[in-house]
C-alpha cells in the first residue's frame, strides 16, 4: 500500500512539474511578444519622426522643426536640445531629404529602450543614440547621443 501512494505522489507531482513548466514557458513566450510589439512601436515612432524632422529641416519653414520635436519629444529633452548649438538629432548641419533613402533603425539589445538611428547621405553619415519612454500610451524620446 505504501508503494502504491509513494507511486501516485510521484506521478501527482511529476504532473504539476511539467504543467508549470509549460506555464512558465507560455509565460516567457507571451513577455518575449509584448516585447517585440514594444519594440516594433517605438521603431515605427522612431520611423516617423526621423522622416518628419529631416524632411522639415530641408524645407525653408524655420519652425517647422520645433513643431516636429514637440510633437515627438519629452519636454526634458527639449530643454536639453536647446542648450546646444549642434543638432543632436541629426548630428549634422543641414539636412537633405535623401538622408531619408538609408535611414536604418535597430533596437540595441544592450540597453533597454534604446535605439540605434543611422542615415547616410553622399559622403556624410551619423550614428545616432536614442532613448524612448512610454508616455500617454505612446513612446517619446527621453534622450540622445
């Protein structure tokens, strides 16, 4: 009898083992996708916003730029832009809207909520830093260097 109860001891608890391994699996799998929908979100804000501030920097609204980084930016980054005579954004003087043909977004692995923004055009290029947040349901970026 008592092997009997050792047995289904075993068996009940070789059961639950395997049941919350696959919890925790379907656990892992469902952070990994809202991760990857994070990631995709800021890479898309990310997408508009270069497009909008480069494509406003090349035109002849002076304004326009501003309007582009309130729209995108926090108001702590903002404050440290204006700081600073360079553009931080785009680390370059003038902007041509061919910059825009190999722009290329990537998130770094390393470091959470950053992403690495690099454009080329002619023989110019830059290398970019950007760190986001999640605001009002949406992702804004907080800093960049």
């Amino acid at each position: 009898m008592k092997k009997k109860i050792i047995i289904l001891l075993i068996a009940f608890l070789t059961v639950g083992i395997n049941a919350n391994s696959y919890d925790v699996i379907a656990l892992k799998r469902s952070v990994t996708t809202q991760a990857e929908a994070s990631d995709t979100e800021a890479i898309a804000m990310l997408k508009a916003f270069y497009t909008d501030y480069i494509t406003a920097v090349a035109g002849s609204d002076l304004k326009k730029p501003n309007v582009v980084l309130s729209k995108y930016c926090t108001p702590s980054l903002l404050k440290k832009l204006k700081a600073v005579d360079e553009d931080q954004i785009l680390k370059v003087q003038d902007a041509n809207i061919k910059m825009l043909d190999k722009l290329t977004i990537k998130k770094n692995r390393k470091t959470t909520n950053s992403y690495t923004v690099r454009w080329e055009y002619s023989e110019y290029n830059a290398t970019i830093n950007v760190w986001v947040v999640k605001r009002n349901g949406g992702y804004k970026i907080n800093n960049v260097r």
